[in-house]
C-alpha cells in the first residue's frame, strides 16, 4: 500500500516529517561556537533525516530502533551504555532498522524503575550486514513504536505497535474503488448507438465470412466518422448520442475526501492539498488542531530519544556534558511578521510594566521574558 497508493504514502510521511521539520532549540544559553559545533555534527550525520526515517517505519511497521553507533563501543553493544567512557568524537551516526529487517525484542524486560525504559525490552536482537547477528542493549537504541495498543496486544506483537495504515484499510478501499469508479464512467460520458437492421440475425445465423464483413464495414464507418461530426451510414441505419451527466459525483467525492482525512487525522486540505469546494471555511482551525497533535507526537514519540541522544551528541561535539540540556520543540507553523511583531508586544507589556513600577529587578524582568518567549523563539540571547 504505500508503494503503491498516494494517500498511503502521504498519510505516513507527512506527520513524520513535521515532527521534525521545525527541529528544537535548547532552553538554557550555550556559546554560540557550541551550537555550531553541534549543528555541524547533526548535519554530518544526517540526524533530523535519520529520526524522519525512524518515525516514518516505525508508523508502517508499527515499531523501528536506531542504534547510536559510537567509536570505540562497538564491542560493547550488549553492555548498558555508559557516558564517561565516551571521547569527544566518538558519535558516527544512527543506524536505522524498522521491524520488518527482523529486529528481535527480548523477552527479559528493564526492572530498573528509574529508567525511562522500565517494562519495555532490555535487549534488541538484529542482523547487522557484515557484522552477522548482534545484541543490543536498549541504552544504546532509540525506539519508536507506532500507533499503541493495549497491553495484552502489544504482548502479542512483541511490545511493538500497530501500523498507521491498518485502522485506514477500510477507508482507504472506499476512497480508491470510488476514484475508480468515477472515471471508468468518464469513459462513459457520452455513449454512442449505431442502430442497423437485422444486425442480430445477421450475428446468429451468418456465417464466419459474413461475421467478418460486417465487422469490417462498422471499422470503416467508424473511421470515416471526422472531427467535424460527419458520419456516412447506409441509408437504413442511424446514429444516437446518449450523454451522461454527473451531478452528485462532486459531492459524494468530496465526501470520501472529508472521511478520509478524518480516519487520517490530517486536515483535507493538507492530505489532498486542496480544500473540499463544498466547505466554506478555510481550514486554519483544522491546521491549527493537526499541528497540536503533532506537538503531542513530538513530546510522546521524538522527545524520549532526543533526551537519550543529546547527551551523547553533546560529550562528542563539546567533551563534556552540561548541567542543563533542557530543549523545547520550535513551533511548526510558522507565524508572518505581522504575527511575531504582535507576540512579542503581548509577551513582554506586562514585564516591561511591571520592571518600571518596580516590581521586578532588571535581572527578574530578563528571566521572565526569557522563560515566556522560550516557546517562540523569542528574548532568547544574554545582553
């Protein structure tokens, strides 16, 4: 299906793309040489398209790892990932494997209540090309799972999820044998009657050689038949026209349109890249909805492994690892100038009031702006 259907493909690509689209920033200051450095290496590697891919199989396949390939570790891959072994340089990308490459989840489960990964499977097992088969532990594995399901389900799959596409089969099958349909009768749209007399006796009691010359003298009316609507007949036949007209077709696609977005969880106008024309409105709240959703799947789905990442990104590019590195997701849909003009105005009236009645201190008013503007991307730098 998503080789071959459009709408299959974009209902698996488009939300994993914009999980990642806008990137994140960190909420704490760094130099900006660090940033850079860091930057650098994300790009390198690929980083934001390599998490693209993960998400992307884990929503076809119901699950996918990426195993953070480290130099010097690579003996190490059954061992619990340890920080303060890693050097500066030591991060050479992900390796992404989805569930269908025959990754294994072990049956022995993390028990550590602290670890963000208690109850899921402690080991992943999988056939890396020249390296044959390889254990992983899941310190050093980024996972992905996609859509959830409930527990005895999940026991069932191996603690993977369930497909996007599976709970859209339906639906999907309605939309296609609909589009379908609608053009096979386009082909129909105008159907043309050749009435000839005696032509049913002729075919049932003629012979072979009579079958043939009448198939013969239809081919050559037909291609005398001109662009200019001339026709020649014999005199006793004629020529009927029966057009088809299609009111009611628009609405009833329009319909399957609005079913399918909705069973996707993507605005129509987004999924189909148009809006429906019998809709009046102009679909920004309905953006507005599916871009909050894919906020929730950042936080449920993209913030685990960055979390679990940056810290090792941050001891290869910098040689240490900061205190803080907190992160927020940079907003997807991008506001116009106009818009950002206004934010700012609304988020720092009530500071810079506050500031000159002497409620906060210069250092307060700063560290006020700074937290209120993080989401936006704004009042962010020192002075």
């Amino acid at each position: 299906m998503y080789r071959e259907n459009w709408l299959a493909m974009r209902i698996i690509d488009m939300p994993s793309e914009d999980m990642t689209r806008a990137w994140y920033r960190f909420s704490a200051p760094f130099p900006e040489e660090d940033l850079e450095s860091l930057r650098s290496l994300e790009a390198r590697h690929s980083l934001r398209q390599e998490l693209t891919n993960a998400i992307r199989w884990a929503r076809l396949y119901g699950g996918s790892i990426a195993l953070m390939v480290l130099r010097g570790e690579e003996n190490r891959l059954e061992e619990p990932l340890d920080l303060g072994l890693l050097l500066p340089g030591c991060f050479r990308g992900l390796l992404v494997l989805d569930r269908g490459q025959g990754i294994e989840p072990s049956s022995e489960l993390e028990e550590n209540l602290d670890d963000p990964d208690f109850g899921l499977p402690k080991f992943y097992t999988a056939e890396l090309e020249g390296l044959g088969t390889v254990k992983m532990h899941h310190s050093r594995v980024l996972r992905f799972t996609g859509r959830e399901l409930p527990r005895r389900e999940a026991l069932g799959e191996n603690h993977w999820g369930a497909s996007e596409l599976e709970h859209l089969l339906e639906e999907l099958q309605k939309r296609s044998a609909a589009s379908a349909n609608i053009a096979q009768l386009i082909f129909q749209a105008n159907v043309t009657t050749l009435k000839i007399s005696d032509f049913g006796d002729l075919l049932a009691m003629g012979t072979e050689d009579q079958k043939r010359r009448i198939r013969e003298a239809v081919m050559e009316e037909n291609r005398f038949r001109t662009s200019f609507g001339l026709q020649v007949l014999s005199s006793g036949d004629t020529l009927e026209n029966h057009p088809y007209t299609f009111g009611g077709l628009a609405e009833i696609y329009e319909q399957f349109m609005l079913d399918m977005a909705g069973a996707a969880e993507i605005p129509a106008a987004k999924l189909f890249g148009r809006s429906p024309a019998g809709l009046n409105a102009t679909g920004e709240s309905d953006l507005r909805n599916y871009y909050e959703s894919i906020s929730q799947l950042q936080e449920r789905t993209l913030r685990p492994a960055l979390e679990k990442l940056l810290p090792v990104l941050a001891l290869s590019a910098w040689g240490y690892l900061p205190e803080d590195l907190g992160f927020v997701f940079n907003p997807i849909a991008a506001a116009s100038p106009g818009e950002t003009a206004e934010l700012v105005d609304r988020l720092s009236d009530s500071v810079i009031r506050a500031y000159a009645a002497g409620l906060l201190t210069r250092e307060e008013a700063r560290s006020e702006l700074r937290i209120r503007g993080s989401p936006y991307g704004v009042w962010q730098h020192e002075p």
